[in-house]
C-alpha cells in the first residue's frame, strides 16, 4: 500500500473527534473512515479495497488511539 496513503489515514484517524470513532460499529467505522477519506483524497477501486482490508485489521489499534485522547 502506498505510504501517502497510510499517513493520510492515520492523521484522519488522529483528527476525527474520539467519541464519534468509539460509537461506530466495526462496519459503519470502515464505511466512515473510507469516505472521509474519499472526500479528501480521490482514490481508485483497488486502493479503496486495500484500505478496506486495512482499516478492518487495525479496528482495535483505532479504537485503543481513541480511547487514549
């Protein structure tokens, strides 16, 4: 995956406020995070189903970050 990518991932992650991230259910977090991210950044089919698949693997490194701020 393409690391300007995962930096612009990680910072949304960073700036979305930690109450709406911990009220999400696993599917709706993914869906939210990738169209906030879609809304920053255009993305392809392929890069939107690597984040997908990425996303999903560090649902509770998420939710952990958000429960720290």
């Amino acid at each position: 995956m393409n690391p300007q990518l995962l930096r612009h991932l990680w910072s949304l992650v960073e700036r979305s406020q930690s109450k709406h991230l911990l009220a999400l259910d696993d599917n709706s977090l993914v869906s939210w995070l990738l169209d906030q991210f879609a809304g920053h950044q255009s993305i392809d089919q392929a890069e939107t189903d690597q984040l997908h698949g990425y996303i999903r693997a560090k649902i509770p490194l998420i939710r952990d970050l958000a429960q720290e701020r």
